[in-house]
C-alpha cells in the first residue's frame, strides 16, 4: 500500500511528474484468495467450537429468543428478561419451575422488603462457562445492577439442562430468610424537640444546636484528587444531624474547591456517637493546598435510638480481595430496609489511612444476618492494622 | 431616590427651623413617655405643629394662644424629638422623650440553655429591661437572680443595671436534672428553663451470660458519671468481641442507664466495653 502525498496542482506544476496507471498482477488475486480462506477456517472454527464466555448488556428492550440454542444463549436469554423486570418471562424460561413459585424466584432476585435490590436495575451481565457436556451446562453469572446508590454485584452458578432441542436454565433459588410471626418488646427511646415559636419574646432561648466536634482529620493525595477523611463526634447528650463540609485554601487564602461528605458519614449521631467522614476534591493535588477549613454543623433532630446493628465475624482480608468482611446482624424488631456499612482504617500508629462504604443489596430482618464486603484499595491495604465500622439504617416505614 | 427623601426632609425641617419667628414654643426638657401634658403657645392665628421623633410624627392644627394638649398615648417612644411650629413664620424647639419609670418587662437570656453538672460560673444571664411601651430603661435598677435546681436548691445574685442591662454568672449544679432561672424587678420577672446534663461516664463495668441459640448476653451496671448521676439514655456504649482474628462490634444505646446486647459465644473469645473514651472492663469468655 502507497500513498501520494502530492496535490493535483502540485503533479500538474511537476514536469518530471508522469502519470502511472495501477498494474494488474497476479499478486492481489493470491491475496484475496488468502483472505476468503482464512475467513471461511474462521467461521467453521466458531461454529465447531463456540466461545464459551459471554458479556452484555442488558437490553430492557431486548428480543425474547424462546428457544435457546446453547447454554449461553439460555442464560442471556434468562437475564434479559430479568433485566425487563419480566418475571413471568424468566420464570417461562428455567428449567426447575415445580421446584418453586414465581413469586418466589421474583423475590430472590429483588428481595421481598422493599431493599436496595427491590429498586435496583440489571444493568450488565458476563456469562461465563465453568463446564459444558452434550447435555448439560455449569454457567457463571456475573450480574452488575445499578441503584441509587451506585452499583452492586451478585454472581450465580446456574446449571442449564438441554429438554429436547432447547437449553433450559435450573435456577439455584436462595430462598429469603422469614422471621416467623412474633411480638418483640422493645423499650423504645426517641428524643422529640419544641423548639420555640413565633409569638416567642425575642428573649426566649431556643434548644441549642447539639455540641460536635471534629476528633481526627487527615488529607490525602491520590490520583488526580485530594481526600479528606477524618472523625466527628457528639459531644452531647442528645441527637445530632451532622455534616462535614471543607474548603481547600491556596497560599493567598482563595478557596480552590468546597465540598461536603454526602453519604460517607453517618448523619445521625446519638450522644457520645463518632462517626467517619471522607470527603473527594476531584482534579485537585494536595501540593496545591496551603490550609484547609472545615466547617462541621450540626442540628437537633428528632431521633430514635432504634434499630441496634450488631457487626459481626469483622474480618481483614489480604490481597488480591483486600477487603473488610463480615455480617450485619438487626438486634431490634423492625425489618432495615437498606443498610449502609462505612468502615474506618487505621495504621499501626493509629492515623487514619482509609474511608469506605457498602450498601448490603438485602434488607436486614431481626437476627438474621447478611453478609457485607468494603473493598479496600490494594496499596490501601498494606497500611492497615486496625479498623472501626459504623452502621447506618432506612426504614421506609419512617420515611413515609 | 427613596434615599434623598431624608434629606430634603433634613433641609425642609432646617430651613423651618432656621426662620426667625413671632411664635414662641416651650417644650419641656424632658418628657415621660406614656404622660400627658400640654405647652403654651403665643401670637395669633393659626399654626401646624410638626413632632418629629424615633418611630412617632405627628402634624396637628393648632391656634395660637392656647395651650396645645398632648394625650397620655401620643409621645410613648423614648428618643429625641424636635418640634417645628409654622404659621406666618416658624419656629423650633427639640425635647427628649425619656422612658417611663416603672419597668414592664425583662428579656432575659440564659445561656447555654444545656451544660454538664458542676461547672462553675457555667451559667450565664443576661435581662435587659423594658418599660411598658419597649423602651430601655437607662437608669439602674436592682435585678436579682435566682437559679434552683433540680434537687431544690437555689443561688441567689443581685446585680444593678447598667444602661438597660444586668447580668451574672452562676454555677451548675452537682446533680442533674432541670433548673429554673429566674430574674426578677420590681414585680416582674422572667424564667428560662437550663437542662443541667451528667457528665462523662465515671466508670463502666459489664457481666456476660450465655443466652440462647449460641450467645453472649452482655449487661452493663447502670452507667454514671462521677456525680453519681445517671448518663442520659442514648449515649452509646460499644461492646467488642474479638476471637481468632474476627472482630464483633454493636454500638447500643442506654436505655435506662443500663446497655445490653447479644454477641456470638465464642469460647476464649475477649469482650470489652466502653463509651466515649472511658473503657470498661474486660470479660474472656469461657463458655459458662
């Protein structure tokens, strides 16, 4: 292949310039008869053996192919459907039917308690093949769902059959846990506030604002932004709806970025309660910082001491998953709808190193636990001697 | 242009009072607010008194020669006024309206409105003082302060005013609980409510049994600070159970001074509690 980087007016002002016709030679025949050969061994390749690995996104809109003519197909075909939030659909499509309820498999895959899942959508799958035979299949499902959130997973190892011509997928229902019908005395402790009127003598005091203070803080330089991580405690003896907002001053005291922790912080604190805060600068690099202001505030709110969350089997995992594990577990009696888990690192001098969250996908019933898993960054993770997690709850039926 | 009508307000009112006049107005030096009293005027003929004070004016019709009468609710805000008359020529003459002697009212501030037991000085009050029409009244005047607390007893202080304002600083009491702060003048008084609030725990010490299904029940005694004063329900005490690398936390809150929870039964497991920074006792569980 050549290229003429000449113009027209260029070859036209050449005289030594002589126009060349393309040759016809026997060259670009073998070639094309090369290429026609290697795409037909190609083809005959994929269809004899076929990828076993298989990726998509999911297409709520996607086209039902009813009769699956591979495993892989089966299980795209599964999640699509899964994804349109079909149920009667996905549920057509398995192979295991008798052994379970429709309303059953919907309730496995989005939960039965208003969680996090129950609003989740499946927003990519990967299908990979652990074990393929003439008649039957294991296939791994890795399932990314998008919530408000941000994103979870949750992987399957699904065995697909062949019936007849067709692949059917056997879904492995994890049936959800049910807390049998029962009375659960609680000693309930809530704080209500009257604050003062506006018929009040300007005189007269209004409840203060709870006392909270800023225990620990530490900036870091990561990438191409500047963290902020540090520890807020109430000092009081009543709730406090907190935040934690911070302005990174250059040398002339401009501000460079404000920011605020959002939802790595547990807003509601009870009395002597700390929790973490992380608060992101993005495209920002500590060098630029000269001082930091921070700005934590703090309201009087009616509050409820209930539900206590127990944290248990915390657990440090090395590399490559490096990672905080362990299990919630609901002491009171109300179903926790979505639970949200921030953990606290520390190193051997008990700085703090790292900030991080997870949302449990599963609602938290009484005494049942459900497992949770903050990722730690690998560099993160050598750093790291000790840990703190905190838990916060929603409960839907107090929001309404 | 809303900003020039005082001036030509200003210029209006200098002029006028910059004429020579016939006319002769006699304000008293000083006037109580709230009391009626009247002025003589000379000449003849007809006249229009402007008054012109913080928050009043008032533009009457009068006849030379009589005395112009002033009702008990005309003059009421405490300030300095200046009175224009304006007839064949003008004149001018300015008075202060000075507040009423009696005190009405008192805004009383107390601050903070919540604090920990046994703090000196900790409490701070505040009373400015007010006659019945709102105005400060400037000279001194005696307010006492009485501060009782939950367990009966009181501290009393006087102070004397200073331009419309006494204040004092008490002490928190030793036991929790609210106290009632209480300013008093001539009759009138004025109460705030400070909610004093234990301390710190002092110390905390818990006892472990087994409980069902494979548990620790985890009680801790009732949980005072060093008053010997109950900490407020809520505050979190924080139990930890470690046991072969894993970890178990639950923050729970005091419910009636006593904090309680449930932790796996792990045989040789290590249970510590603590609240805040003040740490507990440590518990190595055996099984039994």
């Amino acid at each position: 292949m050549s290229a003429n980087f000449m113009s027209d007016d260029q070859q036209s002002a050449n005289p030594e310039f002589v126009e060349q016709k393309p040759r016809r030679t026997g060259t670009g025949i073998l070639f094309a008869l090369i290429l026609f050969a290697l795409t037909a061994a190609l083809i005959a390749i994929g269809t004899i053996w076929p990828n076993q690995e298989d990726s998509g996104v999911a297409e709520p809109r996607g086209r039902v192919v009813i009769s699956a003519s591979s495993p892989q197909v089966a299980v795209n075909d599964l999640l699509q459907q899964i994804a349109r939030r079909d149920w009667h659909a996905a549920y057509e499509l398995l192979a295991n039917k008798g052994e379970f309820s429709e309303s059953e498999f919907r309730n496995d895959i989005i939960g039965e308690y208003g969680s996090l899942r129950s609003y989740a959508t499946l927003n990519q799958f990967d299908v990979q093949s652990v074990h393929a035979s003439e008649d039957q299949a294991q296939m791994r499902a890795h399932m990314i769902w998008a919530s408000v959130v941000g994103t979870f997973e949750d992987s399957r190892d699904l065995r697909v059959v062949k019936n007849g011509r067709r692949w059917e997928v056997s879904w492995p229902l994890v049936k959800e846990a049910r807390v049998p019908p029962q009375v659960i005395p609680v000693n309930y402790l809530r704080w209500d506030v009257i604050y003062r009127g506006p018929e009040d003598d300007w005189g007269a005091q209004d409840v203060e604002a709870p006392h909270v203070r800023i225990v620990a803080m530490h900036p870091v330089d990561r990438a191409d932004e500047v963290i902020l991580m540090g520890e807020i405690l109430n000092e009081d003896v009543i709730p406090a709806f907190v935040t934690v907002k911070a302005s990174l001053l250059d040398s002339k005291g401009r501000v460079i970025g404000t920011e605020d922790a959002f939802d790595k912080i547990s807003h509601v604190l009870l009395p002597k309660q700390v929790s973490p805060f992380r608060i992101d600068f993005h495209n920002t690099r500590l060098s630029q910082v000269d001082s930091i202001r921070m700005q934590p505030s703090s309201n009087l709110v009616p509050a409820s001491a209930d539900p206590v969350i127990g944290i248990e089997s915390q657990k440090l995992n090395p590399l490559p998953n490096a990672s905080l594990s362990g299990q919630l577990v609901n002491q009171s009696g109300q179903v926790v709808n979505v639970a949200h888990v921030i953990g606290t690192f520390y190193d051997g001098g008990g700085q703090i190193v790292w900030v991080a969250d997870q949302y449990p996908s599963r609602a938290l019933l009484p005494g049942t636990p459900v497992p949770f898993q903050i990722t730690l960054p690998a560099d993160i993770s050598n750093k790291v001697k000790t840990y703190r997690a905190v838990t916060t709850t929603y409960i839907s039926s107090r929001i309404q | 242009m809303t900003g020039r009508i005082p001036l030509v307000l200003c210029a209006f009112v200098f002029a006028l009072a910059t004429v020579a006049a016939a006319q002769d107005l006699r304000f008293p030096a000083r006037v109580e607010a709230g009391t009626a009293f009247s002025i003589p005027t000379t000449g003849s003929g007809e006249a229009t008194l402007y008054v012109v004070g913080p928050g009043d004016a008032i533009a009457r019709k009068v006849h030379l020669g009589e005395e112009i009468e002033f009702e008990a609710d005309d003059l009421h805000n405490a300030g300095h006024y200046l009175a224009i008359l304006t007839g064949s020529s003008s004149v001018s003459t300015q008075f202060d309206v000075v507040p009423s002697r009696q005190p009405a009212s008192l805004s009383f501030l107390a601050k903070p409105s919540r604090l920990a037991v046994n703090r000196p000085d900790g409490i701070s009050g505040v009373t400015y003082i007010f006659d019945i029409f709102g105005n400060l009244l400037l000279k001194p005047e005696d307010v006492s302060f009485q501060l009782s607390d939950a367990t009966g007893g009181t501290q009393l202080r006087n102070a004397s005013s200073h331009e419309g304002v006494a204040w004092v600083q008490m002490n928190s009491a030793p036991k929790a609980g609210p106290a009632h702060f209480q300013a008093t003048l001539s009759g009138v008084h004025a109460t705030r409510i400070v909610e004093e609030v234990p301390g710190d725990p002092c110390s905390i010490h818990m006892t472990a049994r087994p409980a069902s299904s494979g548990r620790v029940l985890l009680q801790t005694d009732p949980v005072r600070d060093c008053n010997g004063n109950p900490v407020p329900d809520g505050t979190i005490v924080s139990f930890t159970e470690t046991h072969d690398g894993r970890v178990s936390t639950v923050d729970v809150p005091l419910k009636r001074s006593v904090a309680q929870t449930e932790l796996p039964a792990a045989s040789g497991a290590t249970i510590s509690v603590a609240a805040g920074v003040v740490l507990g006792n440590e518990i190595r569980w055996g099984g039994r």
